[in-house]
C-alpha cells in the first residue's frame, strides 16, 4: 500500500540516518545485529507487534515507576542486556503513538552513549498500513553485552535550567500538553504549571495529521521552531 510519504532522506532533516524505514526495517527483520523494541505497553505488544520485535515493563526507563528519573548506568545497562542489546547492537525503536515514545529510547540509549540507534519512521501505524508480516510470538533476546557511558552534555540539571531561564542566549522549550503547561494536569508533580520563561510548543505540533504521522518535513519544522525564537544560535533545553 502506498501511503504516498517522502522517505526521510527526502525530507531536508540534517541527520535522516537516525530515522530507519519500514522498507528497510522489513528487509533486516532477520539481521541479528538488528534489535527492534515495541515502546507500546506489554498488553499492547501481546496483542501484535512487529515480528521479532521486543518489549520492556516501563518504556520510559525509569529509576522507579513512581520517580521521573532514568535508571543509573548500571540498572540500564542490565535492562539493555535483557531485551538482547549490546555495544555493536542497531536498535529501532517504535510505538503506536506518533514515535513519542520511541523517542524517549532513543534519547536514553544517546544518553548512555550508545550512538546506533533509530526511531522507525511511521512507527507501527505506516507497517500496518503497509500491510507488513505482524506476529505474537515472544521472542527469546539473544546474549548481549551493553556497556552505560553518561554523556554529560545531553543532560540539564537544575541549576543548569536556572541558568538557562535568564539567558538570552538559551531557551526553555516546554513540549508538554496544553493542561499540563497551565497546571490543571499535574502529571503527579507536587505543583504543576511550568518553568519561568519557558516557549511552549506541544510536541503533536512537529508531527503530520492523519492515520499515519510522522515527522514533519525540516522546512515546516524550521518555521515553528523560528516562529517561537527557537533559533540555531541558542542553546535549548527541551522538556
């Protein structure tokens, strides 16, 4: 079935590699270099998922279920080896939802220096769309060894953010929803609202409309991002 959407090699991005396909993702399915994680919840993937694919209890990754906080190196490390992810692993990540929850993966793996990693463009909306091989079967990782390197600069601590509220060379981007920006949605934070000085741009507004979304072209995203003061020169720290 053609969808009649631009690969993201044709879509102007700076760095298409970090997007896979799913035509490419099709013709790897049977690599086992090529790990492919489900960041659906597990009842979610029990019901079908993409074959091979694998799943994780808590797709944010999380220290605790009930903290904000990624697990520390050595807990991620051990999650990583458990869904068969190692140091030489290419891992793609989707889920159901228009990627934004593939993207916390990605940003978690990048955060532990592990640079070989993707988000499957479409996520599992386009491969069902495409009419591609689905399955229930869980399948048994393989034995993989991952090692955890803390890339400092992709994180902000507080003070950091502090900073960074009064800087006019910095920005505060808020991709968060509307009800969580105004407070009326805590999320189960102690107060709610949002950071001083903050740009508020809801992550769905970088995403294309329809069944099947995905990452709008680099030109549309340069104008929303332009439009809110979020330029190349600045610093932006997103949350």
């Amino acid at each position: 079935m053609s969808l009649n959407i631009k690969d993201p090699a044709d879509r102007g991005y700076a760095h298409p590699e970090h997007m896979a396909t799913t035509d490419w993702l099709a013709e790897h399915l049977d690599d086992p270099n090529v790990v492919v994680v489900d960041q659906d919840l597990p009842d979610n993937y029990a019901r079908v998922h993409i074959p091979g694919a694998v799943v994780y209890k808590d797709h944010y990754y999380k220290e605790l279920s009930d903290t904000p906080y990624i697990q520390d190196a050595w807990t991620f490390a051990m999650t990583m080896e458990s869904l068969g992810i190692g140091d030489n692993t290419t891992v793609i990540a989707y889920d159901s939802d228009a990627n934004h929850v593939a993207a916390r993966l990605f940003w978690a793996l990048k955060y532990y220096g592990h640079e070989d990693v993707k988000i499957l463009d479409g996520g599992f909306p386009k491969w069902l769309a495409e009419g591609k091989p689905l399955s229930r079967k869980v399948p048994t990782p393989g034995s993989a060894s991952f090692t955890s390197r803390p890339q400092a600069d992709l994180f902000s601590d507080k003070d950091e953010v502090l900073a960074c509220t009064t800087d006019n060379d910095a920005i505060m981007l808020d991709v968060r929803s509307d009800e969580e920006r105004n407070g009326t949605n805590k999320r189960g934070t102690a107060r709610g609202g949002r950071i001083g000085n903050s740009v508020h741009i809801e992550w769905k507004n970088f995403i294309t409309d329809g069944d099947v979304p995905v990452i709008k072209p680099a030109d549309e995203l340069r104008e929303i991002l332009e439009a809110n003061g979020v330029t190349p020169e600045k610093k932006v720290v997103t949350y």
